[in-house]
C-alpha cells in the first residue's frame, strides 16, 4: 500500500480567511511578548491588531467569494454557505472586540491572550461551517470550544466567571464526547466520514441503519448542546450570565451560528436521505426549545438571564427552518444569524453598559426609568428589543419571515404555526423591557451612571445600523445568502 | 400634475417621517408643536386632492407606484389608492392634524417624543391604507402598533403599564396570525401583490373539500388579524383598558383610525380574496357583529367612567361595520344551481348597501368618536376624573361644550340629519335583505345606542343641578385653580369645529363620500359576480 | 483471534462507565475523567470499525485519523479543563460541583 501526497489538491488558497485570522492571533501574541510593565504600549495595541485581523479578514473572504472549491480531498468546501458564515462570525468578533476594549482590561491584565483567543475561536468557527467531513467537524468544534471555555472563565478573580467556565467545560466537553461517538458511529453505519461519502451510501441504501441512526441521534445531541435546545441547554444561561459580558455577547452569537451552520450542512448534505428519521425528532425539539425559551425567559430578573432565555427560543426558530428540511431553510438561518448578530450583540452591548463596575451582570431593575436618564441607551435598546421580538421594519422579521417560509416550504405548516405563537410569547418579555425603560421610574438614582467608551459606541452604532437598515432594505443581504449551500449531486 | 399624480401617495406617507426626522434634531419644544402641527397640513392637504383627482369614473386603483424592493421575496413596495382608501387617507390626516394641534396645546412632557411618535403612527397608518403589496402592508401593520404602545405607556393614566402591554400582545397575536395566511396566500398565488392574490382567487384550483380547509385556514389566519384590531367581539377585551389609559389624541387616533384598519383588512384583502371561503363563514362574521352591536351598547349603561363607556361605544359602533361586512359576504356564495347569488339584481344591490353602509359606518365612527374622545378630554382636563357621578348639571356652565357634547352624541345615536344615520340606515337597509334575523338583533342596539346616549351621558353630564360639592378641585385647561367647570377655550373649539360641520355636512351630503365607497363596493361585488 | 464484537463490547463498557463516573461524581476532576473515559471508548469503537466494519476498505484510513485526532483533543481538553478547575479552586476553595451554586435564577 502505496499512498502519496497530491499537493495540488492542497488548495490552501481557499481557506485563507481562517489562516488571516491564525496570522493575526500569533502577530496578537507577539505584540503580547514586547510588553513589559514599563512599556506596555504593545499590549494596548492588541485590539487594534485583531480588529484589524478581522477586518484583513474579511476582505480575503471577498476575494475568495464566488468561487465553489473542495480542498483537503473532500474536507471541507468553500461555497457561498461557507462565506456567508465567515461574514457573520467576522461580524460578531469585530463587534465583540469592539465591545471588550475597555471592559477586558478591567477584569484581566493578559489582554493580548484573550484577544489571541478570541480570533483562534472565530477560526474554529469559520471552520465549523466549510467542513465537509465529520473530523474536520470535530476538530472545529472542539478548537472554537476550548478557546470559549477559557474566556468564559477569563475573569480568574471572578468566583462566578470560573463557575461559569467550569460548568461550561464540564457540560461541553460531555456533550463533545457524544459528538465523537456519533462521528464513529455513522462512520460504523456508512464506511465514511464525508458528507458526500455518507450521502452516497444512504441514497444507495447500503447504509447500517441501526448504527446510521444511533449516530444522528448521538450527533443531534452534541449539535443541540452548542446550539442550547432543550434539552441541552441547562448550560446557557449560568454560562451566559457568569461569563464577562463581551465574551457572550460573542460567543451568544458566533456558536449558534458556526454550530447551526454546520448542523444544517450536516443534516442537508449528509444526511438528507434519512430526512423521515430526523424531522419530525426535530420539528419536536424546536418545539420544547421555543416553548422553555420563551417561558423561562418570563421569569428572569437578570437581564443576561433573560437574553440568555431569550436565545434559547430563537434556537428554536432556526431549527424549525431545519426540520422543514428544504434547502432554503440553510439560506433563511443563514439571514437569520446575520441579523441576529447586530440585535443580540447590540442588546449584551447595552446591558454591558448598564453592569455596575464590577459586576457581571445587570437586573432588570437597572433598565427602570432609563428613558429619562440615558434616551439615546434607551432608544437603542428598544430598538434591539423591538428587533429581537421580530417586529418589521427591522431585522429580525425578515429572518422570522425566512424561517418559517422554509418551515412551511417543508410541509411542516403546524410547526410554522406554533412558532408564530410563541413569537407573540416572546414580544412579552421583550416589551417588559421597554416599558421598564420608558414607562417606569429610575429605582436608584445613584446607579445612574452608564459605563460608556467610544469603542463601545461604535460597537452600537454598527450594530443599530444594521438592525435598521438590514430591515429596510434586506433585499441585498437575502441575495448574498440566496441558494448558499452546495448540496449532494447538486 | 402628471407628476403630482403619479408621486402623491409617497409624498403623502413619507412626509411624516420628514417631519419625524426634523422633530427628531429640533430641541425647542414650541418650534416642534408648531412644527407638527404646520408638517401635518401637507398630507391633509394632498389627501384633499386625491379625493378631488381620483377619477370615479374610472374607478380601481389609481395614482399606483410599483417598485421592486426585496427582490428575494418578490417583494414590491407598491402603492395605490381606490374608492375605498381615498376616504380613508383623507380621514386619517385630517384626524391626525386635529389630534396634533390639540394635543400642543395639553401634552407638557416629553414633547418632543411625543410628536416624534404621533408623526410615525401617522406614516404607519397611511401606509396601510396605501399597500398594495402584503409585505409593506404587514411592516406598516406592525410598525402601527410601535407609537401607539408607547403614546399609552408614557403619557397614559395611571394603569398604563398593563393597558399598553395588552394592546401590543393581543394585537401581535392576531398580527401574527394574518402573517402564516400571507404566506399560505403566498404560496397559493406566488406573488405578494394584494389584488394579483385576490385575482388569482388562492386554493380554488384545488379539490373542492381541500380548498375549503386551506382557503379556510387562509381566512381564519387573516380574521384573527383583522378582528383583533377591528376589535370584534369576543376579540374586544383590549380596546377598553388602552382608550381608557390612552391620552386624548392617542383615543383619537386609536378609535378614530387604528380601528378602522382591521375593517379596512377585511375589505381589501379577505373578501376580494376569499369570496366563496368568506361566504361559507359570513354567519360568524355576522354574529359577531350583531353581539357586538348589543352587547357593547348594554356594556355601555353600565359603565360609570364617560371614557370607558365611549370605548365601549366603539366597539358597539364597529359592530355595524361588522354585521354590514359579513351580510354582503353571505352574498358572496353560490345559488344551488351553481350561479352566483349576486345574479340577482336586489341581492347585489343589497349587499352593495351593506359594504357602503359598512364604510360609511367606518368614516362617520371616525368623525364622531374622534369627537367623543375629544370632548372627554376637555371635561378631564379640567376635572381630572371621568367618573360620571361626580359631574351634572354642565348644561348650564358650560353651553359651549354642551352644545359640542349634544351634536356628536345625537350623531352617535344616529339621528337623522346628521352623520351616523346614513351610516346605519344603509348598513341596516343591506343586512335586513340579506341576513333578516341578526339584523332584527341587532336593531336592540340602536335602541340601546339611544339610552346610554341620552340617560348615561347627557343626563350625568348635563341635565339637573350643578353641585359643587360634588368635586371640588376644579382647574383651568391650562392646570391652574378654578371654582368650578369653564367653558372650551379657543383651541379646544378649533379642533372640535371641523368635525362638527363635518358631521352636518355628511349628514345632508353623504353623498361626497359614498360615491367613492360605491365605487369600490360595486366594482369588488361586480369581479365577484363575475367569478362563477 | 478476538472478534469485533469483544472490542465493541469493551468499548460500551468504558463508556458506560466514564458515563457513568460523569453523571454521578460530584468531584470535577472525577467527572473529567469519566468524559477522557468516553473519548477512549470512542477511540476503540473507531479503530474496531476500521479494522473489521464491512462498509469500508481497510485502505482508507479515516477510523484511524479520526481516532487520532480524539486523542489529540482529548489531551487539549485535560489541559484546558484541569487549568479551569485549578482556577475555581482559587476563588472557591472547592471542586465539588454541588458547591458551585451561584448561577442561578
């Protein structure tokens, strides 16, 4: 047994985006090395050096669009599915980033590692979505989950930021071991890692069923741990709330999307033959999810809690688009995330600005009279809550919109229906908080104080923008995510 | 003019957001009530003369813009006006205008978020009345709810929290509900253009019991939406509580206009659609109508706050709209042989009758509400109650607003000579032939319309004595002390006076606004008759 | 020789058992062992079905890749996961996970 190396199908050019991104963590370290305590310039430029890392990125991500290449003999692809999730997760770390200038040095002084992480996870992410073999999947999964463990618990004076990275690693890596089995099972049931490959073996029907099955089950569960479904969710919020603000403004949006990015892939590309087996176990999971998000979300003081809740119900949303299994359903989470990432981050970047110095977390009681106090925090929050609820004109109803065409494209009109209703659900929880901001009294004026930056406001400007504009005008970006994902024999 | 024509309905909905945005940068607070006030004559103004230049003899939709917008969704943002919208628009600004010069003159705080939220209600509900694309009707549907939640919850009573929240919630679910029946209606016709789906007449290519479910589906999915808003019974329970909170000109807007939507949905959207579908199920539409009529108008005795019972006078009120609707769409079915029931000349002609006296019902509810509402925040602005048993003997102190009071509320009952009544005799003219028994039902509620008229308000408010021990914390409009009730001053007067002659005018001419309803109602009846 | 069925057998147990330990032991650092003891089972699943599963030819090597990289993560995960318990020993003076209650709501 012979075996050689082709080199020429070693087309790194493709995943240039991901290699932006490794230049640029190690060039963040590196500046991290020159300072020292008598000149700890370099350490103040790390930021700067991500962002622009990001931003580096973004660009080869243009560059490299349009194009629809296989590399690594099959590993992972770079079609318009895969760009459009490099845009997304560029867009939550920039903002993330932009959200952590001011706040991470106040929590931990080796800021150079955390912004070095934070671009190491955006790479395991952006990877998450162009694998196209079940070991590129996990390897992705597991480099993005190692680097959110440890900024989760970055705060190491914190006891509720390391509760929060330890139940986050515990709960993580348990799931990530389900995952790996799954892997080796379908591998057992079909003879392949490759999505190809195992669609090949399923549409022949030369497949192990027992073993294919216990596999997707197995795989579900790990999916639906990164992705908190219920009923793997009991992590998001105690992760949520304990870690530093920016990380979950980051990571609320950069998981759900590389995890749903590469679930839909999974699903459509590598398994959509046994699609009778995965539906209706999926329409059922979307179903408890938006039901325990939303309720669960009724109830929280915590307003980290509540968004927490919160993204747990939009979870739910995304997978009904996936249960209906139609293609468009990649395209419509795809908008979806996009839009997602502007409202979310934008609402963690207000309630960042509402965290008394010191603490990790802001109460529903500190949004209380806001209107009066800070209207433009106010009114930018409204408009994310207003957003995240799915009220046109802005983002997040086109998303909505998307979402359960595609569920009801897939025939799955009671499911569509059902999450309509708890979208009424969630519009209670979301107005709480405007009408706490506009409609109630300042609870303690000497809290009165919100912990503004220039990063920070540019982080909500862009953030606002885009719920907005997006919303007017989506036509475009509904375009850019148009008919994105390279199917099987398609 | 050729230009004017074809760029009047943007103009008209969009200037309010210019004016929004010019409120938005202005921080003195007189140059923004001025500014509203002069900002809101231009949509008036054009309102004006698209009731002048839309052609009746032509008649469908004129002065349409169609341009594409969300090309993924096959989303237009289309425009157009018809003998049903034009009346509407021009309601609307003029409701709009009067409800932004009265309230200069009685909101103090937070003025400038105020007028910012009254110029984007208005933007949102031109833009229902002008979209001919499902997509922007349901964006302006929704973003209709945005001010009016906050106009409740910031300058509402004391009970604004939970009055406001219900108003969101209960609409959204019927907004939500409508949202699944366009896409149903979506993926029946393929296109979002509002008369292409009603054209395409959605499902009836199916298997006859197949079409009934899913057309059926369709039609409940957008009832839910329309009935909340309208609101139809048992759909009404919001509707109280937000007038009750609301502040004046938010009621104004909110009974005057906002109502009007969900009867405007029903109009343009389920029965051109759903014709057959909107037949099979006129007797519930009808029976919800006809309990309304009598239930809000028992309700209404009972009630001891003036505002609260006007709310509940409205949902009576929108119950002739109902009844009027749903006996024109039981018209709308097929003979046993399989002809169209509107075949025949005296039931086309009824159910002419009924959508006309539905839409008169519509633009005179507008008109005298709004009034109503009006001169309830007149007495409360100086009493600072509205409790009825604190109040009697007014007749005397206060001739101006008793004279007010006495026009709007005979028009209310439906006198003859003033607006209401042609309102009600066409409504009940087209019910009588079409649906006899609910028709005679309601009938109860004219009479019952009449004593809480004439016994809850007039009698509490002004017949008898006045007793000053009753309340004795009297005020001027302007908040200082007074001794006892003063009469309307000048800006109060000015924004009743329009409504007032509008009333007598429509009371003697309902003929100016008819023909364009006529127009619309024969011209939908006529493409339905055609149909079979 | 041994059949596949005594390696898939042995496979189960160790990961019933590093289920097992996950589930029930309070101490993080028996929980982590439990999850290395389901990685390792894995690992033992990937190569049996290399080596004896009818689907694939013996030639491609992805069992064994697969089970290579696992390995790989599974020690990035004693490292990383050993680092954030030493961490939370710092501020709490304990790794019970019981103990661990502030996040709540």
């Amino acid at each position: 047994m012979e075996t050689t190396l082709d080199l020429s199908t070693l087309n790194l050019a493709v995943v240039l985006p991901e290699l932006t991104l490794i230049v640029f963590a190690i060039l963040v370290m590196a500046a991290d090395v020159f300072a020292t305590p008598k000149n700890p310039a370099p350490r103040q430029w790390t930021p700067w050096i991500a962002l622009a890392g990001v931003v580096a990125a973004a660009i080869v991500n243009l560059s490299v669009s349009g194009r629809e290449v296989t590399l690594f003999q099959g590993a992972a692809i770079l079609d318009k599915f895969a760009v459009g999730l490099n845009y997304i997760i560029l867009l939550a770390t920039g903002l993330g980033i932009l959200l952590s200038v001011k706040y991470i040095p106040r929590i931990n002084k080796q800021v150079g590692e955390y912004y070095a992480l934070t671009l190491l996870t955006a790479t395991g992410m952006m990877m998450m979505g162009a694998a196209l073999d079940l070991i590129t999947l996990f390897l992705a999964l597991e480099i993005f989950s190692l680097a959110l463990y440890i900024l989760s618990g970055l705060n190491r004076t914190s006891p509720r930021s390391t509760e929060a990275a330890i139940k986050y690693f515990l709960l993580g890596a348990f799931s990530s071991a389900f995952f790996a089995y799954g892997g080796a099972l379908i591998y057992a049931g079909t003879g392949t890692t490759q999505y190809y490959g195992i669609a090949q073996v399923t549409a022949a029907g030369l497949a192990n069923t027992p073993l294919l099955y216990a596999g997707i089950a197995l795989l579900v569960a790990g999916f639906g741990f990164k992705v908190s479904l219920v009923p793997f969710h009991s992590w998001t919020p105690d992760v949520y709330q304990g870690a530093p603000t920016p990380v979950t403004a980051f990571m609320s949006v950069g998981t759900k999307a590389a995890a749903f990015a590469a679930f839909f892939r999974v699903m459509l590309v590598a398994l959509p033959f046994s699609y009778g087996a995965w539906s209706m176990p999926l329409a059922l999971l979307a179903v408890i999810t938006m039901a325990v998000g939303n309720f669960a979300a009724l109830q929280q003081r915590s307003l980290k809690r509540m968004l927490a809740y919160s993204s747990i119900a939009h979870a739910g949303y995304i997978l009904t688009a996936l249960a209906g299994g139609a293609a468009e359903g990649a395209d419509a989470a795809l908008f979806y995330l996009f839009t997602y990432a502007f409202m979310n981050i934008g609402a963690f970047a207000v309630v960042m600005a509402l965290e008394e110095m010191g603490a990790e977390d802001a109460m529903q009681d500190r949004a209380k009279g806001l209107g009066k106090t800070h209207p433009i925090m106010a009114f930018l929050m409204a408009i994310f809550m207003f957003g995240l609820s799915g009220m046109p004109p802005l983002a997040g109803f086109y998303g909505k919109v998307l979402l359960f065409e595609a569920a009801v494209a897939g025939g799955m009109i009671w499911l569509a229906i059902a999450a309509v209703a708890f979208t009424a659900v969630g519009a209670v929880y979301y107005l709480r908080v405007i009408a706490n901001m506009y409609f109630a009294d300042p609870v303690d004026e000497s809290a009165d104080e919100v912990n503004r930056s220039l990063p920070l406001d540019v982080g909500l400007a862009i953030a606002v923008a885009g719920t907005i504009l997006v919303g007017v005008f989506p036509g475009f970006w509904m375009n850019a995510f148009q008919q994105s994902m390279a199917l099987f024999g398609g | 003019m050729e230009f004017l024509n074809s760029w009047v309905l943007p103009i008209i909905l969009f200037w309010p957001a210019v004016a929004a945005l010019l409120i938005f940068i202005t921080n003195d607070e007189r140059m923004i009530k001025w500014g509203s006030i002069l900002a809101s004559l231009l949509p008036l103004g054009l309102s004006i003369y698209l009731l002048a230049a839309y052609d009746q003899g032509v008649g469908g939709m004129q002065f349409v813009v169609d341009i594409p917008w969300i090309e993924p969704l096959n989303a237009s943002f289309a425009l157009g006006a018809d003998g049903l919208s034009v009346p509407l628009i021009f309601l609307t600004t003029l409701l709009s205008t009067l409800s932004i010069y009265y309230s200069a003159g009685t909101i103090r705080y937070r003025v400038k978020e105020y007028f910012l939220m009254f110029q984007l209600l208005e933007l949102s509900m031109l833009g229902v009345f002008m979209a001919l694309d499902y997509v922007l009707f349901y964006v302006f549907w929704e973003i209709s709810l945005v001010p009016m939640y906050l106009l409740i919850g910031i300058w509402g009573g004391k009970n604004r929290g939970y009055a406001s929240i219900k108003f969101f919630i209960y609409t959204l679910v019927g907004s939500v509900a409508m949202l699944l029946a366009i896409l149903g209606t979506y993926y029946a016709t393929g296109t979002f253009n509002i008369l292409d789906a009603a054209a395409a007449k959605p499902f009836m290519n199916l298997p006859a019991d197949q079409a009934l479910l899913l057309s059926s589906l369709a039609f409940w999915g957008f009832f839910l939406g329309f009935a909340f808003k309208v609101p139809s019974f048992p759909f009404h329970t919001w509707l109280p509580d937000a007038h009750t909170e609301a502040p004046t000109a938010g009621s104004v807007i909110l009974a005057g206009v906002l109502l009007k939507l969900g009867a405007y949905g029903f109009l343009r959207i389920i029965l051109p659609t759903f014709p057959s579908t909107s037949a099979y199920w006129s007797m519930w539409i009808v029976a919800l109508g006809a309990i309304a009529i009598v239930y809000g108008a028992f309700v209404c005795i009972a009630q001891t706050d003036l505002k609260r019972l006007i709310a509940y006078s409205s949902v009576s009120h929108m119950g002739y709209v109902m009844l009027g609707i749903g006996a024109a769409a039981s018209a709308m079915g097929r003979n046993p042989d399989g002809t169209s029931m509107l075949n025949d000349p005296a039931v086309f002609d009824s159910a002419a009758m009924a959508i006309n006296g539905a839409l008169l019902q519509m633009f005179m509810h507008g008109i005298i509400t709004g009034a109503l509402f009006l001169l309830v925040g007149v007495i409360y602005e100086r009493a600072h109650t509205r409790a009825l048993d604190k109040f009697g003997g007014l007749g005397t102190l206060t001739p101006y607003y008793y004279g007010f009071f006495l026009v709007a509320g005979f028009a209310s009952l439906g006198l003859p000579g003033l607006a209401g009544f042609w309102a009600e005799f066409f409504t009940f003219r087209g019910a009588f032939a079409l649906v006899p028994l609910w028709a005679a039902f309601g009938v109860i509620g004219i009479v019952m319309t009449a004593v809480y008229i004439l016994w809850r308000i007039m009698q509490s408010l002004f017949f008898g004595e006045y007793d000053s021990t009753k309340l004795d914390h009297w005020t001027t409009v302007t908040g200082e002390h007074a001794d006892g009730p003063t009469d309307m001053v000048a800006f109060e007067k000015l924004t009743l006076w329009p409504l007032i002659i509008g009333m007598f005018v429509l009371g003697f001419f309902p003929m100016l606004v008819l023909n364009y309803f006529n127009s619309f109602s024969v011209g939908m009846l006529e493409s339905i008759r055609t149909l079979f | 020789m041994v059949s596949q069925t005594w390696y898939l057998a042995l496979a189960a147990f160790v990961f019933s058992c590093g289920l097992y330990a996950a589930l029930t032991r309070r101490n993080a650092i028996a929980v982590l062992i439990g999850i290395e003891l389901m990685l390792n089972a894995v690992n033992i699943n990937l190569v049996t079905f290399w080596r004896y599963g009818s689907m694939a030819p013996m030639e491609q090597l992805s069992g064994q890749v697969f089970s290579l990289f696992v390995i790989a993560i599974a020690g990035a995960e004693a490292a990383v996961g050993l680092a954030l318990i030493i961490s939370v020993y710092r501020t709490r003076h304990t790794v019970n996970l019981d103990e661990l209650d502030m996040l709540k709501g």
